[in-house]
C-alpha cells in the first residue's frame, strides 16, 4: 500500500510536466547535455515509475544509501553537544555501503525539437562550463551575472527590453561535481521565437569580446546585497554551507566570497571568456513548429 501511494505521487508529478512545458524543455536539454545518468530528470521515468518493485527500491538503498559522504549542515541558533547528541543517537547505526560504479553513456547527438500545438515556443540553450569547484568559477559567474543578473543585464536588455521577443529570459551556472554547463532559457511566442533564439545566442556569442566596467560594478553590487539577505536566512546559509562542503570539501566564509567578489577584474573575466569562449551549444526547443540553428554557431 505504501508503495501504490509513493508510486502515484511520483506519476502525479511526471504527469504534471504535461503542464509546465518550460520545465519539459528544460529537462529534455539537460538529457541531451550532460552524460547519462547525469542528465536524467529526478522525476524518473512513466514506465519506470509503474515497473518498480520493493525488492528494486531496497535493493537500490541497499547499494547507494550511506553515510559515506551524506552531508549534514545546520545553520541558526544551535547547541552543538546537543545537536552532536542527536546525529549519534539518530545516525550513529548507520552503516556504510560498498555502492557500485556509475557507467556513463554519452547524450544523444545534436540539438532537437519537441512537437507541441501551443501559440507559445520555449527555448533552453547549454555550453560547456567550469563547475563549482573549479578555480575559475567566479570568474564564469561574472560573465554570466554580466550577462543575465538582473533588470541591467545584456538579456533582459537586448531580449526583452529593446525587442520585446519575450516573457522570460535568463542565464545560468549550472554545475555537477566535476563538470559543469551554461543553461540558458527563453519563453516567446511562436511567431518571435525564431528571432528570439537569434537575438539570444548572438548575446552568448557576444560575451567573447569581453564585459565592461560599468556592467561589472553592477554586478557586484546586486552580488554584495544578496550575500547581505542570504545572513538573514538559516534555510539560505545551511544550503550554502552544503554545497560548498560538497563542491569544495570545505566552507567559504562570507568575508571570503566578499573578497572573491571584490577581486573580479574586467582582465580576469576576459581572459577567462577568451580562454573559455562560449561554444558547442546544444539547443532544444518546445512549441508547434521546429527553429533554425542560428549561423555562426558549432
């Protein structure tokens, strides 16, 4: 019984995607971008869902769930001998597993549309980029800030703004442990979608000649404030302080990523753009009629 009700809250949601033709899109791109198991959808599989057993889910904690590298971060107003009480005494039987090694299976080639009757296109848009860890990841954050932070960035600017082509476009860093990807969305009708993808990838192309002062100091400026509301939140500080343990094997204090920010330099973000230009996109698009791949692009 148990499993009949997980089962049909796991459908209810893949059903759901039916609804949220944005998300659809967006996950048919990370299938196509990243390796396979990587690239799959949390949601699993319709025919998966429906074919799993209990013998297959024990099996499959059996051999994945453990303590070794589960991560556990709290942030707010703690007592540390209690909270160290409580993890032992809640997780102190918990045994490692030996697990098994995850074989890759490269993604499907090429770029590709999804057929759906609707007055409305949406497009995602993914290139290589450094993951969280990498030491020149700040460097990619600001040039994608530059390009999609805020109401001042070249998107939202030269996209919406100037043309008017859509509703929603946006840009951004997406990382895995070891490898990462430019994720970039837009959502336009049918009869602007083409200008749309155009517009849009001829701003990622235009990141090779480089960000400027003025956009840079901007940025930072939207950077520093969020990290100011980010203090105010234990839910906010408890995820950063995971995924840096996760990514980094350590955790950045804020004055430190204050000080990485302050180090931004219009030199380091262009050298890093003309070491890293964008390139190798892989373009998926949702709606009732297929687009052109814009010229000029690999």
């Amino acid at each position: 019984k148990q499993l009949d009700e997980g089962r049909q809250v796991c459908l209810q949601e893949i059903w759901s995607l039916e609804d949220d033709l944005a998300q659809r899109a967006m996950l048919e791109l990370r299938h196509r971008f990243y390796a396979d198991p990587f690239g799959r959808a949390n949601h699993g599989l319709e025919s998966a869902v429906e074919a799993t057993t209990s013998a297959d889910i024990r099996g499959f904690f059996q051999n994945y769930y453990g303590p070794r590298n589960a991560i556990l971060s709290v942030a707010g107003k703690i007592r540390w001998p209690e909270l160290v009480e409580n993890v032992e005494r809640l997780f102190g039987a918990w045994q490692p597993q030996s697990g098994l090694a995850v074989a890759e299976v490269a993604p499907p080639d090429g770029n590709a549309h999804l057929e759906h009757d609707s007055n409305q296109t949406h497009i995602g848009i993914a290139y290589r980029n450094v993951p969280y860890g990498h030491p020149d990841y700040y460097q990619a954050r600001g040039a994608i800030g530059v390009l999609s932070d805020g109401m001042s960035s070249r998107l939202f600017t030269e996209v919406r703004e100037k043309r008017g082509l859509c509703y929603t476009v946006y840009a951004i860093c997406h990382s895995l442990r070891d490898r990462g990807a430019v994720m970039c969305y837009a959502g336009t009708t049918t009869e602007r979608a083409q200008e749309t993808l155009d517009v849009t990838v001829a701003e990622l192309l235009r990141l090779r000649d480089g960000v400027q002062a003025g956009e840079l100091d901007r940025l930072k400026a939207r950077i520093k404030t969020a990290l100011i509301m980010q203090q105010e939140s234990s839910y906010s500080r408890a995820s950063s302080i995971a995924a840096d343990w996760y990514f980094l094997n350590r955790v950045q204090t804020l004055a430190e990523v204050r000080q990485i920010i302050d180090g931004l330099t219009c030199d380091t973000i262009n050298r890093y753009l003309a070491d890293n230009p964008p390139d190798g996109f892989r373009i998926v698009t949702l709606g009732a009629e297929p687009l052109e791949t814009p010229v000029g692009i690999s």
